[in-house]
C-alpha cells in the first residue's frame, strides 16, 4: 500500500442495537441495512456483537421451542468477544484484526463508539492484487432434498457457513445462515410449539435456499466480484470453471488475500 490510509478514511457509521431488544429487531435491521454483525449496546457502551449465525442457533434449539422468537432478547445471543481500534491508526492494523473479527469496533479518543469497519468496507479500498485464485477457498455443496435439521448439524458439526445447493446435476441455489435465520423465525412464528419437532423434519433445503444461483466464471477479475458482492449484498460468490463448481469468494477470504 503505496499511499498511507487511516481507519477514518475506511470506516463506516456504526451500527447498533440495544442488549434489551428482541432478536427479531436485531434480525430486521440487519436484513435491512445489510449487515452482519451488530453492535450490541447497554446505555451507550459497546458489550458485544450479535450476529445472525447466533440468531440462527438460538432459533433452531430446542430448549427455545417454546418460546416465540419476539419473546427473546438480544442479550441472549451477544458475542463478548470483540476488538477494536482509533481513528487515526493506520489502515494496515485492520487486515489481521478482520482475518479473526468479522467486524471492527472504532473508538474516539475518549472511547467513544464513532464507527465500525467489516470487510466490505476495506474491500471498497483495497483488493488482493494476486487475482481470484489466492482468494478460491473449498466450497460444499448439499442437495435440494436434504432436511434443514441435517443442514443445521453441517453446519453446527463442521463450523460451514454456507452450502452450494445441487438439484438433479445442477446448481440451484445458495444456502447460507442467513436464509437458516429467516426461515427458523417464519417456522417458529407460524408453528405452534406442540407441532415444531414433527413439522421442522418435513423442512428442506430447498425450501429455504437463496435461488437463482449468483456466480462468476474462473476468469473473472477481483474488482468485478467485489463490486458485485457489493451491489447485490452478498458474503460470497461461488466460482464455476467450464459448468464446474471450482471453489468459492468470500469476503473473508478476499481479506485473507491482502
């Protein structure tokens, strides 16, 4: 990096909700706005991040079956651990610190909560220079067919955030914590309690998936799946090689490549 950039110069207005809200807000304003994680607050001072894959957990456990999703606060699913960083420091201490965090927290020099920097925002300033391949990481696949309770266990079992859906040889769609998130709450608010266990098996992945799938060929640049990513509001792009799945872009793992 040529030109000496500050955490001022990438960060973005911080997004915050109440520790005392429900999850169904937190849930809202983060498909509203884009984002993933919030902030979490408790009279003004910063206790946490909650994020959608907390939501999700939170949703699809049984000790929560009975109770309705606007029943529970967002206390119960912050994340304590979080870093963060000052204005004036520069742009290179963000790199490592967003390899481990998924947002960062800025303070003022009175510890002020001013802003939040998350990959996004350091990917619309800075892309690997390598290309798409030191960005490609593995990417999983599971079938249109396959029970959303097996899903959760992927997921929760092998630390997966996301799935390529295949239907009869082709790739239809997308699924990832977010969609598990909205449709455990749709689930929960339209189910009753007694009903849940029996009804939540007959729920599958193509039920909840992100579809048509959004791709890039192998051969596409840095710049344009970032600048997609960016436009269509999406963590991830999966990238095909001549009708094959060769692998997937995260965000993360563009941050990785700096």
């Amino acid at each position: 990096m040529t030109k000496e950039v500050f955490i001022r110069d990438v960060m973005a207005k911080p997004a915050t909700i109440a520790k005392s809200a429900k999850i169904t807000e937190a849930l809202d304003k983060m498909l509203d706005e884009g984002i993933d994680p919030l902030i979490a607050v408790n009279n003004n001072s910063v206790v946490g991040t909650v994020s959608r894959k907390a939501i999700a957990e939170k949703l699809g456990s049984k000790q929560n079956s009975t109770i309705a999703p606007t029943a529970i606060h967002v206390a119960s699913v912050v994340e304590e651990e979080f870093t963060s960083v000052y204005p004036d420091e520069s742009i290179n201490v963000l790199i490592p610190l967003l390899q481990q965090y998924k947002l960062v927290v800025v303070y003022d020099a009175d510890h002020k909560l001013i802003g939040q920097v998350g990959a996004g925002d350091l990917l619309k300033k800075f892309q690997p220079e390598g290309g798409i391949n030191g960005a490609l990481e593995k990417a999983v696949t599971i079938e249109a067919e396959e029970r959303v309770v097996h899903l959760r266990r992927r997921m929760l079992d092998d630390n997966i955030t996301r799935f390529i859906v295949s239907e009869k040889e082709k790739y239809t769609g997308i699924v990832t914590e977010t969609d598990v998130a909205i449709a455990l709450r749709k689930f929960r608010e339209s189910v009753e309690g007694n009903h849940q266990d029996h009804r939540i098996r007959n729920l599958l992945v193509k039920d909840i998936m992100s579809s048509p799938l959004v791709s890039v060929e192998r051969t596409a640049k840095v710049s344009d799946i970032v600048a997609l990513m960016l436009k269509k509001n999406i963590s991830s792009v999966p990238v095909m090689d001549k009708g094959k799945l060769a692998g997937i872009v995260t965000r993360a793992s563009l941050v990785k490549a700096l």
